[in-house]
C-alpha cells in the first residue's frame, strides 16, 4: 500500500508535466527523494526545437552538456542510453558494465565524480527513440556516500513506464500545437491587412501585428475587451450588427458571405475598409475559446507591400523604380511622386515605362493590382521589427 501511495504521487506529477512542462521539475525532485535523495536528469525533446531539455536535481548544467557529448560519441562505459534495452522497462546500466570497472572510465573521472556521484551504474529508461521523433529518458545517479538502488527502486519506477509513455505523448502533441500556433502567428504577421480572429463573445482570439497597430492608432478603429469597434455610433452598430451574423453562421455552419464595410477616421485619413466573414470551417467540440469569425482592416494610407529591397528582387527593378512602385502603392500621383523625389515629371513617366515592361503590365492599375495582391505584401523580418 505504501508503494501504491508513493507510485500515485509521482503519477499525478507526472500527467501535470505532461500539460505544464514546469511541472516535471516537482516530479524529478520527488523521484530523486524516493530513491534515497539519488542525482536524477530527466531529458525531453519537443518536435519544435533540436536540443534536450532538462530537468534535474542533483546535478549542475555541466553534467547534462558532457553528457551530451558523450552520448553523441558513445563514450559511456554502459554504451548508448538510446538502446531498445533501455525502452519500455528502467534497468541498471550494469547489466552492460560492471561498477567495479567504472572508477577507470574517463566518463566517471570527467562527468561523475566531479559532480558527486558514486562510480556505479544509473538506473536508466528510455521513454521514446525512434527515429525522426522527439526523444525522451531518465538517468537515477547514486549519489556518493547515498545508499545503493534496491529492487524496490526499480519496481516503483517501473509502475510509472505505461504513465511516462502516455504523458509523453500528450506532452508531445502540446508541443506540436505550441509550434503551429507560434508559425501561423508569424505568417498572419506577415500580412498586409489586419486580421483578428473573435471567439462567440466577441472577444479577440488572435490578433496580427497589423491589427494591433491599426487598433493602437485610436483612430474610427479600436479593440478592447468587447472585441472590434468603430467610433463612430452608425458604424458602430452595423459592425456589431455583421460581426454579430458572421458568429451566428460560424457557429452553426460556417459559412455565409463577408460583410464588407468602411471605418471613417477622425483625423480624416482615409477609411479603413473592413471585411467580416465566418470561418469557413466550423470545428466539431468547439469550445468557448474558439475562434469562430474572421475580421479583416485594411489600411488605404499603408503602402501595403514590402520594401524596396523585395520588389528589386522580385521584379528585378532598379532602385528607383521601385521606390515609384511604393509611392503610387501609396495613393501618389506621377506629379506627387515626381515632387517628392525632386525629379522631373518625365523621368517619372519613363521609369513608369521601364516598370510596365519589366512587371509585364500596361496600366497603372494593373501594376498596383499585381504588388498589391502578389506576394510583395507579405512582410519580411525588418518590416516586423
């Protein structure tokens, strides 16, 4: 009964760390206590980063990064810990090495004794291995002047291997959706236009840099707690009113047309144009949380593409050509355009020339149809920063 009660407390932890990765520090302490205050390093890999993550008690940093080299040279007296022997059960690591051999190692004389450990064999399990997939395992190191492992160690640990594998399968796809999450945001980041994602209440669910930029302006467009709103009262209300349908039929189908709309600007800038629509797919067990509606702002006065640097790349335009490419994305007209560069209004229309040709358009409207919908709207690193 005593072991049934000490199996549960490390369970409990161990489903905690599954779902809030700081949790498997209080796991690795407890295990550490449980097993005569032994040094523990629990290792974990998620599918968004290369390196291990440790846990330890016990043990300093350094540990973990020797044992890192010698585990990628396969320099321990116990041979790799990434064997199937190691999987699906915890073993002592002398099975393959006799402690009475390990004083002569260089792994015992540069890894463990520096760090207080006994020159005898790690309990070791390999929670996941296979190839292409995040890895995962524990090492239970006696510390010097600790009492040996027991029989009694290795039953405790093992009622936790079906628990370890199962949390770290959860802990894995947490991982996975952290990672989507965080490269979607980049790529909704890189938009031209504001998006803001809104759950059933109305309350901003995701929202890109744009948005937040717009929305910081406090300029006809806000964004609080109440979700997206438009200063003025008419325009407040029929934005509540298409943002109110759009959740409605994103609710129950997802689908229905955008509702499009203009947010005029005290400043007297010209109006943001505003775009409401359902997300087209609705999402079976959807939960308060969810996003259900997609709002979209544009801004008229931004130029909506990237730098200049981008559309010489892209178009294979000189400089100045595309500095005139920005300024007509812009609202500018050839004059403006010729008066803020300090140029001749000719020199305009023949760099205008060269543009059509090298962009295979014939009009003005065709060249700002082609930057202003391709992929030169899309931000690169120095437009987020």
């Amino acid at each position: 009964m005593e072991q049934d009660a000490r199996a549960l407390q490390l369970v409990e932890l161990i489903y905690d760390g599954a779902v809030d990765p700081s949790a498997w520090g209080p796991f690795v302490q407890r295990l550490s206590e449980l097993c005569g205050g032994a040094a523990v390093a629990f290792s974990v890999q998620l599918p968004s980063g290369p390196r291990l993550a440790y846990h330890t008690v016990g043990t300093v940093e350094s540990l973990t990064e020797i044992a890192d080299k010698y585990l990628a040279e396969g320099g321990m007296p116990w041979g790799s810990f990434l064997d199937d022997q190691f999987k699906g059960r915890f073993a002592l690591a002398s099975e393959n090495f006799a402690d009475a051999d390990v004083p002569n190692t260089s792994f015992y004389q540069e890894v463990m004794k520096p760090q207080g450990l006994a020159p005898s064999a790690p309990i070791v399990h390999v929670i996941s291995n296979a190839p292409h997939r995040p890895i995962s395992g524990i090492g239970i190191w006696r510390k010097e002047g600790g009492r040996p492992f027991t029989d009694e160690d290795l039953a405790l640990c093992n009622r936790l291997v079906p628990h370890l594998g199962r949390a770290f399968e959860i802990h894995s796809r947490f991982g996975d959706v952290r990672h989507q999450r965080g490269a979607l945001a980049d790529v909704i980041d890189r938009l031209p236009l504001g998006v803001i994602l809104v759950d059933a209440a109305s309350q901003p669910v995701v929202v890109n840099r744009v948005a937040e930029q717009i929305a910081g302006e406090h300029d006809g467009f806000t964004l609080g707690p109440g979700g997206p709103r438009a200063t003025d009262s008419r325009e407040g209300r029929l934005l509540r009113g298409h943002l109110g349908e759009a959740i409605s039929m994103g609710i129950t189908s997802g689908q229905g047309g955008n509702a499009v709309m203009s947010v005029s600007r005290p400043s007297g800038r010209r109006a943001y144009t505003v775009v409401v629509a359902p997300l087209l797919r609705p999402i079976d067990g959807r939960s308060t949380r969810d996003a259900v509606a997609v709002v979209f702002v544009g801004d008229p006065e931004a130029t909506g593409i990237s730098t200049i640097k981008f559309l010489q790349t892209l178009y294979s335009l000189t400089h100045a050509e595309a500095e005139l490419v920005v300024l007509l994305a812009s609202g500018r007209s050839l004059e403006e355009a010729a008066a803020e560069r300090g140029v001749a209004i000719n020199t305009i229309r023949s760099q205008l020339k060269q543009v059509f040709a090298k962009t295979e358009t014939n009009r003005q409207g065709q060249l700002l149809r082609l930057v202003l919908t391709g992929v030169a709207g899309i931000q690169d690193e120095a437009d987020l920063e």
